[in-house]
C-alpha cells in the first residue's frame, strides 16, 4: 500500500514537471492564460468604448510583443484601429496579414481579407492623382488639346499664305534643308576686265592701265574727271505705298535696311503696321504682309 502511494506522487511530480517544460518553451516561465483574458488585452477593448484609441493600440501592441504568435486576436484589433482611426493603411494590412497567418481558418478571415484590400485602396488614394479619374485634370488636358488644335490650324493658313507669296516672287526658289534659296542664272556677257591705276609725273593725272594687258596704250584722267566717275552708292529705291511678305529672318530692322538703306527706321514700319503688330518686340510671322511707308 505504502508502494503504491510513492508510486503515485512520482507520477504526480512527473506530470508537473512536463507541464513546466511545456511553459518554458512557450517562452516564458508560466503558461499563457486565453488571450481574451490578458489584462492588456482587456485594457484594450476598455479604451476602444472610451474612445481613446491611440491608448488601445498601444495596449494591443503590448499583448502582441508579450505573447508573440500567440495574439491573433490582438493583431486583428490593433489592424482595425489603424484603418479606421489612425489611418495608417499600410501598417493595418501588416496585423491583418498576422492575424490571417495565425487563423487561417478563422470565420473571420475573409472579412479581414476584405479588410487588406480596402486599406489597399485607401493607400491608392494618397498617391498621385490618376490624371483620367481627376476631373479637373482631364479639364486642364481637353484645353491644351483645344489650344493646340487651333495653333495647328493657324500654322496651315500661315503656311499656305507662304506659299503664295513665294509664287508671287519674280526669282525661282529652291528648297535646300528647309530654307528657301533663290536661284541666280549665270550671266552671259564676261566679267569686266579689272584696271590698274598708276601715278603720273604730268600735273598729277592718274593712268589707268588695263592689268591683263601691260602693252596696251595707257589712259590718263585728269582729276575732275576722276571725282565725277568715282563709283557711288546707289541709294535704295523709294519704298512709299509697297507692301512686303515676310520670309525667313525678317525683322524690322531688316525690313527697314533694305528699303531704306537703314535699319534707323524700323519704327515707322512699325507704326504703320500697328493693326497687325501687337508690339515693338513681337517676331514677324512667316506669311504675314507688312507695309512698307
């Protein structure tokens, strides 16, 4: 009888040390009690009814850090607080992720994959705007459609303007990487043949002594009548009452050079342009016909 009674408390001790074992290699001296029944957890769900949010997810977070694998239900509070409070989408998804690797059976693990992605479109959202889901976005692309659309149009008229007053021009032009050349026939008549001037001892008077030709008979000029066939300019022509197309590299200045043998009166042209001419700086437009006063 005695026998039989050590025999019993040896199996007793036996038992209590295999239940200790079992503790430490959860991690941590006694056995976890139900997770519902941890007083972090409890505190948790308290502060979640007073509101306090912030304090709750803490709470929460303290029974996930304590416990380790062993808080499915903790991961799932602290995933809903973060979404639907804290706003935090993407840390949600993390202890939604926890809690569906822990219950993967759970009745509620489809809800909480409905969860993942909803926190996934609320992440969506903060990003960069989709420009085709922006109203006002698409607003801003159909203007510069619009605005671009009538700029192309003005650039056919002012092309086909061009080309008009190109075949107005008496000169052929020649279309050479995408500037307009003209074209210059070659003289028949030859070249005039050059002279050389050479100083003479009677009363000052030059000769003139063809340089191709050292033989032939020199000719002398008195002074007066080199003044009067010294080479002059050729004024350029009256411009009143013309009216110019405006080519490639037309300014006003230029306009005003090879009208008037000037660039001083660009101004005039224009003034007397000011209905097509905004300002004194506005680049002339191929095609556009200016006048000349």
């Amino acid at each position: 009888m005695f026998h039989c009674f050590r025999f019993n408390r040896l199996i007793a001790l036996c038992c209590a040390l295999l239940l200790a074992s079992t503790a430490c290699e959860r991690g941590g001296g006694l056995p976890f009690a139900a997770e519902e029944a941890d007083a972090d957890y409890q505190r948790g769900k308290q502060l979640i009814r007073q509101g306090r949010n912030q304090e709750a997810l803490e709470a929460f977070l303290k029974v996930v850090a304590r416990r380790g694998d062993d808080a499915p239900e903790s991961h799932l509070e602290a995933g809903l607080l973060l979404q639907q409070h804290i706003k935090d989408p993407i840390e949600a998804i993390h202890h939604f992720r926890k809690f569906l690797e822990l219950q993967p059976n759970s009745k509620q693990a489809d809800l909480v994959r409905q969860r993942i992605e909803a926190a996934k479109r609320e992440f969506a959202r903060t990003l960069p705007a989709n420009p085709m889901e922006d109203a006002r976005v698409k607003l801003e692309i159909s203007d510069r459609l619009d605005r671009l659309q009538r700029e192309n149009e003005q650039l056919k008229a002012e092309l086909v303007a061009l080309r008009g007053g190109l075949a107005a021009t008496p000169a052929p032009m020649r279309q050479s990487s995408g500037f307009d050349i003209p074209i210059v026939e070659p003289s028949s008549s030859p070249p005039p043949r050059p002279v050389q001037v050479e100083p003479s001892s009677e009363e000052g008077s030059p000769v003139i002594r063809p340089q191709f030709n050292a033989n032939a008979e020199p000719v002398r000029v008195s002074p007066g009548a080199r003044s009067s066939t010294a080479a002059k300019p050729t004024p350029p022509a009256a411009a009143s009452g013309k009216r110019h197309v405006v080519r490639q590299g037309d300014t006003l200045s230029n306009l005003s050079r090879q009208y008037y043998g000037t660039s001083a009166k660009w101004r005039e042209i224009y003034n007397a342009n000011r209905d097509v001419l905004k300002s004194e700086n506005e680049t002339l437009r191929l095609g556009m016909e200016i006048k000349i006063p």
